[in-house]
C-alpha cells in the first residue's frame, strides 16, 4: 500500500522554519494543547496532496495570514533596515512509501536526497516580479507580505509537475468541529461520495442531472416563469431565463442534497455528520488509490456511546487504510492504542513507543489520562500524593490572589515517586516545562542529586527538594517552616495548642497515616496562611516565571 512516510512543514501558519513529522503507514493519533499545530498538520497535508484549502483551490485562497505570523514580522522589520531579507515561503513536502511510484522518484526536495514525494511551494516569484517588486519598496511602506507577486509550484520529487488526479494517494479531511457547505451540499460528503463512484457512476448520475434539467425547463409553470422574466426586461435582446445550473462539469456535486432518513445531510447533528463522513470514507474500494483519512477531533458533538462507535468503525474498517487523528480525549488515544500516539509540544513532537521499554510499558498500563494532561497545559508540577498535591495547589493560591494554578494552565499531578521519571523522560523530549516536588526521604545525595542526575541540567525541568536530610518529608518541612509560629499552626490543624506546644510533638501528629491527608486539606480550606518549606516556595516562584 502506498501511504505518506513523513511530512514536512516550513512557515506555514504556526509552524517557523522547519517541522518534520514521520508518520505511521497505518493509524496516527497526534495529541497536543491547543494551538499546538494538530490542525495546522492535517491541513497542510490535506493542501498538498489535493491543492484545496478551507474547501476551495489554494490559488483563491492564497494571502499573507497562511505565513507564520513571526516570519512575516521579521520580514516586515527587516524592510525597514540597510539589509532587508527576501520575501519568506512556505514549503510543504510530503514523502511517499510504496510500491510502483517512479514517477515521484528523485532529489528534488529541500533535503536534495533521492526520494518519493510531492512538493507545494508558495514563493516569490522572482522571475516575474523582480522588477515590480523593487518599485513597491520604493514607493511604498510595506506592511504585509506582497502576496500578489507570489507563485504557486506544486511539483514531484522528480521535477515534473503534478496535478489532483496524478498523485497517487487521495485524502479526505473529516473535520467534525465545523462544516463546510457549498450551496447547500457539504464539500467534504461530496468529494467522499464522488471518490466512491466509478467513472460509469459519474457519467450516469451527471447525464440523470442533465435530464433534470430538461424536466424542469418542461415545466409549464417554469415556461410562464420565463416567458414572464423575458417580457418584463430590457437589458438585453438575448432570452433570459431561469434555469439549473450545468455550467461546471460534475455541478451536480454543489447542487444536489445527501438525505438520511428524509432529513437533508446538513440537518443532521454534528456528531452524525461525522460518524457517516468516516464511514463512507473507510468503505473506500479503488484498487488504484491509496486512501489517506484525516480526522479533526472526533470527540466533538459525540457523546459517549457514538464515540465508542466512531472508535470501533475505524479499528474495525482501518486495513488498508491510513488514517491521522488528532484529539484531546485520553478516551480515543487509549481505544485506538497509545502505540499510535503521537505526543506534539511546541513544534517538537515525539511518537510515545520511541520512549524506553519500561516508560513506554508504564503507560500503556495507566488510564492515559496524566499522559495527556502533561501536553494540555504549559507547565507541569509533578507531587507524590495527596498531600503534596493540596499543599502545592494553596501556596500557588497565596502567591496568585486566590487563583488554582489549573486557572493559569499549569496542572498539579499527583503520580508515585517511582513515576516520576516517566514523565520526565517525555518532558525532557518535547521540552514541556516540568517541575517535580518530592521528599529526601533521609538521604539528598542518593534520592535526589543522584536519581535525577540526567535531569538538574534540563532547561525546562525543576527538581525540588530539601537538602535537610533531618527532615525527611513534607510534614516535619511544614512544622519546621512554621516553628516560630506554631499556635497558628494549631490553630489550623484544630490541635490543642498546650499539648502541641513543640514542632516535633505537631511533625509527628501530621505523619501519622491517618492524618496526613486531613492536615494537608485544613491547611488548604484555611482562612489563615501559613509559611511554606523553601523548596515550595522555589516551584511557586518557577509557577510564576
């Protein structure tokens, strides 16, 4: 089976420079925040492989807001010194893998090395505009990109050009966070069902049309329509009339209506409109076509149960077949299979089965949740309990005007010490910020310098601990931090303060098994504040970077 092997992405929209992305030949599940590049990647890919862009040719879509918005700028500011910088492109490169594709051989791709593949450039044309272009700067402040001088190349790896019908796979962009409609008819459904017909079925379901056409044209009370319209104008001597549209070759794909059970295509939810747009795309049969299916976020507008049909369809109808995915639902990620998932960060991204054996075993075995949520937000503080997690969450409260770090995007994650790693093997691979709050247990040099060794010289990871080995976890931390103010202390915690009168006496009373989480919740629900160990109040400050 022919499928794309990686994609490649210079300055379009949200990605600058360069952003490659190896791809699975079979299911592909790209996880990230918003704005991360997910939709940006099934849409450039879309683009290449069909030249169609929000459902029109790119020609008619073309202008300065598909360019990074900080390629542009530096462009623009450059204009303004004695050495200005060209006018910026954008280049899309998709690399094949398969059988039977020497027409799209050779080393005409940026990397100049012998290859399969189809490149979409949108760039200056210098051939053409040099001179015009010159005059602009002259003459003009320049204040966006000269996108009327720009062209559009669209070529194979091996210098030829290509067209829709040339490329050898075909893909179909299944967005359900938005329809499309043209005239009436939605241009995703369209392209799905026309990809399904045979050449024959096309011809008879065009020339059915036409014969529409001359039923409706037939009608008496479309003849009196028209013969009314003639009589009452005289803008012309040529015969006006009304009339169905034939002009374009294959229009009955803008003008007739799909209908499920009576009710037109358009009418039905949302989350129907997908489940059925996926389906007829899974059905796809054309030897001759490789299908590619490019799915937004199929969690929107499905409840749970037609989630978990959408899931089963694609496991099910998925041979042969490659398909990308992004999501946010740890639900979807887990059903299709964390071997597919695709972790993407701030233009890095990492496929999870590239982890360590034993990380990558460690989170098939979890729910997927944490797994997700250490790429929803932009930082991350790992803690090893409850208590830690409450303690964390009030002192980011105290310094942030009453605010959960949740409220500012940075989540608090309660995993067991052990894990810790775990996470930060993917953290330190896509540079997700990542701080980790964790207990000496008696001995810094080995449960801390030296079991994170690999990760204290990490730009974007904290490892926070006290080096007071005498005070081994969190509880005696807090007594000691508040020893100058244990009566309030007390008071939180509802202990008598004549019998708690000492730090170690409240250190042992909040270790106890039975009161570690109760202390930690008093202290959180509190009017009253307290004073928090150094190596907190180090990850709140790095919180608030």
């Amino acid at each position: 089976m022919n499928h794309i092997e990686k994609i490649k992405i210079v300055n379009y929209k949200c990605f600058k420079g360069t952003f490659i992305l190896p791809i699975n030949d079979g299911v592909n599940i790209i996880v990230g925040n918003n704005e991360s590049g997910k939709t940006t990647i099934l849409e450039a890919i879309h683009l290449a492989l069909s030249g169609i862009l929000n459902g029109k040719y790119l020609k008619n879509e073309l202008s300065q807001y598909i360019f990074n918005k900080e390629i542009e700028n530096e462009y623009i500011e450059s204009l303004k010194t004695t050495n200005p910088i060209p006018p910026p492109h954008i280049l899309i490169e998709i690399y094949f893998s398969g059988d039977q594709l020497p027409l799209f051989e050779g080393d005409g791709n940026s990397e100049r090395k012998k290859a399969s593949g189809i490149s979409l450039k949108i760039e200056f044309d210098l051939d053409d505009y040099q001179e015009d272009y010159e005059e602009l700067l002259k003459t003009e402040d320049v204040k966006t990109i000269p996108i009327e001088f720009y062209k559009i190349t669209w070529m194979s790896f091996a210098r030829d050009i290509v067209s829709i019908k040339s490329i050898p796979i075909k893909s179909v962009l299944i967005d359900s966070t938005s329809t499309r409609f043209q005239n009436g008819s939605d241009v995703y459904i369209s392209k799905i069902i026309r990809d399904n017909l045979s050449i024959k079925e096309i011809v008879d379901l065009s020339q059915a049309y036409r014969k529409l056409k001359e039923l409706f044209m037939d009608d008496k009370s479309i003849k009196s329509l028209n013969e009314k319209i003639t009589n009452a104008t005289d803008i012309s001597s040529k015969l006006i009339e009304i009339s169905v549209d034939l002009s374009v070759k294959n229009s009955w794909e803008t003008s007739l209506m799909t209908y499920f059970d009576n009710i037109p295509f358009h009418q039905i939810g949302m989350g129907e409109q997908c489940l059925v747009k996926t389906n007829l795309a899974l059905a796809h049969r054309k030897t001759k076509e490789s299908n590619l299916i490019l799915i937004e976020e199929p969690e929107n507008h499905l409840s749970h149960t037609k989630l978990n049909q959408f899931i089963n369809s694609i496991r099910n109808k998925c041979e042969g077949k490659q398909i990308i995915i992004t999501t946010h639902s740890n639900f979807v990620a887990n059903k299709l299979g964390l071997e597919h998932l695709i972790l993407l960060n701030n233009q890095n991204q990492m496929p999870l089965k590239s982890l360590s054996k034993e990380t990558y075993e460690y989170f098939e075995k979890l729910p997927g949740y944490e797994t997700l949520r250490i790429l929803l937000c932009k930082k991350v503080v790992l803690v090893e309990g409850p208590s830690d997690e409450l303690i964390i969450q009030r002192a980011y409260m105290d310094r942030n005007d009453g605010k959960l770090p949740i409220e500012n995007e940075i989540d608090v994650i309660s995993v067991r010490g052990l894990s810790f790693k775990r996470f930060l093997e993917i953290a330190k691979i896509i540079k997700k910020p990542m701080a980790v709050v964790t207990d000496n247990d008696g001995d810094y040099n080995k449960n801390i310098k030296e079991k994170y060794s690999d990760y204290f010289c990490v730009d974007t990871i904290l490892i926070s601990a006290s080096n007071n080995i005498n005070l081994k976890t969190l509880e005696p931390q807090i007594a000691n931090a508040n020893n100058k103010n244990l009566k309030t202390l007390c008071e939180i915690l509802e202990l008598n303060v004549n019998s708690y009168n000492e730090e170690n006496l409240i250190s042992e009373y909040m270790q106890k098994k039975e009161n570690k989480t109760d202390c930690a919740l008093k202290i959180f629900n509190s009017e009253n504040t307290i004073c928090y160990p150094d190596y907190i109040n180090n990850v709140i400050e790095w919180c608030n970077e």
